[in-house]
C-alpha cells in the first residue's frame, strides 16, 4: 500500500494541473482473462485462460497521452498433456500472478469527451511501462497442493552447475494495446491485450536439465522432489527439460470501464 500512496504523490508533484478539459483522472475497473507462454505452452491456449481483474487509476495528461498505474490479479496454468509433442514430458503447473504496472498510453486520434475542442469519441491506442509481480508455480497431487520453487526440481542449490533458485518477485514490460471508447463525460470504455516479456524462464517452474534425480530424492525433497522433476521418468541427467534462453510471457486480455472524475483530486500545495 505504501507504495500505491508514493506512486500517487509523485504523480500528483510532477504533472502539472489546469483547467482544461483534458486534464482529468480515471479510476476504472478491469475484468476479463489472463494467460501464459512458455516451456508448456509455446503458444497461448485458450483452454487454459483464467478469469482476471484489475483496479487502474489514470491521469490524462493530454488527449494523446496517458499515464496509469494498475493492480492486476489473474491465473497462468500450462499442460504437457495440451500438447501431442510435450506429452511425454508429463509437466504441469498453475500460478497466481498479482501485479502493480506502471504504464504510459499514447493515443492514436485526439481523444477525449466532447467538450474538448477536436477530440475524438474514439481512438486505436498502444501502450507500455514496467511491471512488478509475483507468482508462484504449484502442481495439486493426491489432493494437496505444493509449491514447485520450493522442491528444487532442477537441483538449485543441490546439484552442482544446477541454475540459481529463481525469485518469486520479478520485473516485466507490459506491450500492448486496444481500443478506447468514450461512452460520456462520465464514462470510458477500453478493450485491451496486454503482453508481459519478463525476465525469467521459471514461471511455469520450467527452464533448464534434468537433474540427478538420485541427489533430489537424497535431499530434503525427497521422493516427491524427483517425481516432480520427471513424472513421466523420461528425463536423462543433463538432459534438456526446458529452454533457459527463451523467457516466458504472461498476458492479460479484457475490457477496462473508467469513471471520469470531474477537476483535480490532488492537494494544493
């Protein structure tokens, strides 16, 4: 929350208020889904989509210009068993990504409500900035729920040469765009796909070899360790079970309804 409340007064100090119409802000609500790419899904599935939703506040600094900052909630998931080629593999997970984006917005037409001279009631837009998230990799077996990072299912910190234990908290650029509809001098309607390119290969807890899977089950993993590093038995120590050089993308699609709040709501100071 502290950091909700610096974000917003440092918004308030540098962008500079006055009378126009255009200098409003925007507090809207997002609904929509959330989806992932990546070592189990090489490309979005629509079967593993999953509701998402968000809280935005806007400042519309100028018709063509905007700035956002956005709390977004969803759900990524992937499935070897999606795929005829990754089915061997035999790897699943699923994760609650939470989000606090930071975005800028540019319009393509003038837009705005009526009242401002020129302005459109509709306009294409793109957008992108830097997001802090996090997420956390899980697989449900016997009907219990476990946290992948936490087996180590690729020998981090067990194995020597196995990758680093990956952070549950990490950084990625929001790239995307939409349409903006203004409904009234009350109301704007966006419709949005937002990419993530982030900067890990672990969201999906998959990103690098097999391990020696005789030093999982040594270790305070255990059996259930090595299982979840190769469920199927498939894997060769040193064998390739992910690919660490490609990062993996998590998405957000869906439909952003703002009120438009009438003068500054910022202090004097």
């Amino acid at each position: 929350m502290k950091y909700l409340i610096g974000f917003f007064i440092i918004i308030c100090l540098i962008m500079p208020f006055g009378s126009q119409a255009q200098n409003r802000w925007e507090l809207g609500i997002f609904g929509g889904i959330s989806n992932y790419m990546g070592d189990l899904a090489p490309d979005p599935l629509f079967k593993e989509s999953h509701p998402a939703v968000g809280l935005a506040l806007k400042r519309n600094s100028n018709p063509y210009f905007s700035y956002t900052l956005s709390l977004n909630y969803g759900t990524i998931s992937g499935n070897d068993s999606n795929s005829v080629t990754l089915a061997p593999r035999g790897l699943k997970f699923e994760s609650v990504i939470v989000e606090l984006s930071t975005q800028v917005e540019f319009n393509f037409f003038k837009f705005g409500t009526p009242e401002v001279f020129g302005a459109k009631r509709f306009s294409p837009y793109v957008f992108t900035g830097l997001s802090f998230f996090h997420f956390d990799p899980t697989v449900t077996y016997n009907g219990k729920l476990y946290h992948l990072q936490t087996e180590r299912t690729e020998g981090q910190g067990i194995v020597k040469n196995a990758p680093d234990q990956y952070k549950l908290y990490q950084f990625s650029i929001p790239i995307g765009g939409g349409l903006k509809f203004n409904l009234s001098d009350k109301f704007n309607l966006m419709l949005l796909a937002g990419y993530r390119a982030t900067f890990t290969s672990y969201l999906d807890d998959v990103g690098g070899l097999y391990p020696d899977k005789a030093l999982l089950v040594a270790s305070k993993g255990g059996d259930l360790s090595a299982f979840f590093s190769d469920p199927t038995h498939i894997g060769e120590t040193g064998g390739q079970r992910g690919n660490r050089d490609k990062l993996d993308w998590y998405m957000f699609y869906g439909i952003t309804l703002s009120y438009i709040i009438p003068g500054p709501i910022c202090p004097k100071f």
